[in-house]
C-alpha cells in the first residue's frame, strides 16, 4: 500500500512539473494573456498637457496625449494565448522574436513591461487634479491633470510676495529660476540669467515700467518687454525665427506688450493694437481666443504646449493645469497677466496688486 501510494504521489508531482510549463508556454508574452494591450494609459502620456497626437502601431488611430487607448492583442487575437512557436508561421517575426532562449521578456510597441507598469503607477500616483472642461467666470478652456513633484519650489519669491502683500507681474521656470516684479519695478528675483538682471536694472535706472516678462521652462530663454520715455522696448534671449518675427513686428511700426515662449522656438507676440504673430501650433487657440474675449493683452506658453491668453473680456486657454484653472473660477476680476508651468504652478495677477501664486 506504501509503495502505491508512493507511486501515485510520483505521478501526480510528474504531471505538475511537465503541466505547468505548457500552460504558461500558451500564454501571449504581448500581453501577458490579457488579450489587450495598451498603447497609451491615460493621465500618463505627455501627462497630457498639450493637443498634439500619436498614432497607434496597431489599429493606426490617433490618440490624443493624455487619453488611455488599447487594443485587441494581435499577436494572440485577443485570445490570450498563443500557439508553440513549431506551428507559427515563419512570417510572424515581432512574434517569433518575442522571447529569447533564456525566456526573458521583450519590450513591444504598445506593451509594458511590469518594470515599465510600476513606473507608470508610480508617475499616476503622483498626479494631481483633474481633466476637464472650465466655461464659468470668465474662463473658457481645458484643464489637465499634472505632477508637481517636476516642479522645483521657489519659497524665497513666495515670502517676498507675502510680506509685500503684492505682485503685479511673475515669471518662473522648472528648476527654480524666478522673477517677482511689484509696485512700478521692485522686484524679487532668485537665480535670475544675468543678461536679464541687467536689463531688469537698467529699466529701473532709467525710470522705465516693466510691461511683461517670460522666462522659459528650464531658464534658457527671457524676455522684458518695457516701457522707458513712453517707447515701448523688448529685450530678449530668443531663438533666431523669435528674432525675426520680433525685428519684423517693429519694421511695421508694431509695439510688443507680450512675448511667450518656450525652448523649441513655439511663441506668441502680442502688440499693443491687438495684433498678434504665432507658431502654427498656437493660431487656431490664438484665434478662438479673440473670437471669444476680444483683444489679447498677453500670452504664457510653456515646453508641452500650454497656452494662456488673457483678453479684454476674459481667459482663454488649452490644456493648463488644473490648479491654476480652480483659481481662475473664483477670481473677482479678469486676469491681466496669468503664468503657469505645466507642473500645476501658476501666478494669476491683476496687473496691479492683487495676486494668486504658487511657484
């Protein structure tokens, strides 16, 4: 009796051993049996702060930045599993390379790996905010989700603003860098470009008031636009086809309120009689904003594509962080100056002394 039952524990141990590879051996490495893959999770890709699209390698649909899209596995059809590799055809080589001798897993266009999940688990739970519509108090426009911990804080110019009780003009990068302008020019700055001290120094020096300024996401590029003896004047660190459409606007005798733009050359130039000059990326939102509020007073744009265009009658904008789409909600007036990154910060002025700020 010992030895039978020996024998049928032998067995059974046998068919475990030889069952399991097979069964695993079936399973789609595409999808891990799933029978879907993902080409994009959503509030993930880009994090969704602009309006650009990627195609999908499988179905060859659109997908705009941000939006989860899947589809049907297929190399398993859907199915989950998927033949041996003996029966396969010959012609199927992204699924014939799907795994080494060695059994490891191999990245495909459309799928994670489960490093690569965790990773984007990690990157959801840091988000914040939410994706939405905003059409009340003068605002019209998209809100994203965004992550903050991108963002370097700048509490020096946030004790600055608080103990002066005001701030008439902000700009701020990514890493840190940052410029408070109060009053007709005191100012705060912290890690400031010197090219753009100097010329923030000189204005003052020369009785002047400071219009506008931009710096952009990783402090690369600045602007001042100022007014000194009643001539409007712009100073800039810009990219060459910035240049131009600057020397060209004042060749018509065109005077710049606002300049915004980012390290990949994107701007939009406002001039005083409302004329504005755009990358293509912008026209379409550059367009709908004066249809909608009028005449632009001045731009913000930022690295992934967010723009901000405060007009006479109210804010136009896509795809900006949620954070600063709540402030624009309940704010008692119309913006004259807004700035945000796409990391959720934001300064939201009056253009006097009133202020709503985190950077």
């Amino acid at each position: 009796m010992k030895k039978q039952n020996f024998l049928r524990l032998t067995l059974l141990v046998l068919v475990i051993l030889t069952a399991a590879p097979h069964a695993d051996a079936g399973r789609c490495l595409r999808c891990g049996g799933k029978g879907i893959v993902y080409f994009q999770r959503g509030g993930t890709g880009t994090y969704g702060h602009n309006k650009s699209k990627r195609q999908c390698p499988i179905c060859h649909q659109m997908v705009p930045s941000g939006v989860s899209h899947s589809d049907r596995c297929p190399d398993c059809n859907g199915t989950g599993q998927i033949q041996s590799r003996s029966s396969r055809s010959s012609s199927s080589s992204r699924s014939s390379s799907s795994s080494s001798s060695s059994g490891s897993y191999q990245q495909y266009d459309g799928g994670f790996t489960p490093e690569q999940q965790l990773a984007l688990d990690m990157m959801d739970a840091r988000m914040r905010g939410y994706n939405g519509m905003v059409n009340e108090n003068h605002s019209y426009g998209r809100a994203i989700r965004y992550d903050p911990t991108l963002h370097t804080p700048i509490g020096f110019l946030t004790d600055a603003i608080q103990k002066a009780n005001e701030a008439r003009i902000a700009a701020f990068s990514r890493n840190g860098i940052g410029l408070v302008i109060m009053g007709d020019n005191g100012y705060y700055y912290h890690q400031l470009p010197q090219g753009m001290l100097d010329v923030i120094l000189d204005v003052n020096k020369k009785e002047g008031r400071i219009i506008d300024i931009n710096i952009t996401q990783f402090g690369k590029c600045w602007s001042v636009i100022s007014r000194v003896n009643n001539k409007l004047i712009w100073n800039a660190v810009a990219s060459e086809d910035i240049l131009n459409k600057l020397q060209a606007l004042n060749r018509q005798g065109k005077d710049i309120v606002s300049l915004a733009m980012n390290e990949y050359s994107d701007c939009v130039i406002v001039c005083d009689d409302g004329t504005t000059e755009c990358s293509p990326k912008f026209e379409s939102t550059v367009r709908q904003a004066k249809n909608k509020f009028g005449k632009i007073l001045s731009a913000c744009v930022t690295a992934l594509g967010n723009c901000v265009l405060c007009c006479d009658r109210g804010v136009y904008f896509n795809y900006i962080p949620s954070s600063a789409a709540d402030i624009l909600k309940k704010v008692d007036y119309i913006p004259r100056y807004v700035k945000v990154t796409s990391y959720g910060r934001y300064f939201i002025s009056d253009g006097n002394t009133r202020s709503y700020y985190w950077f």
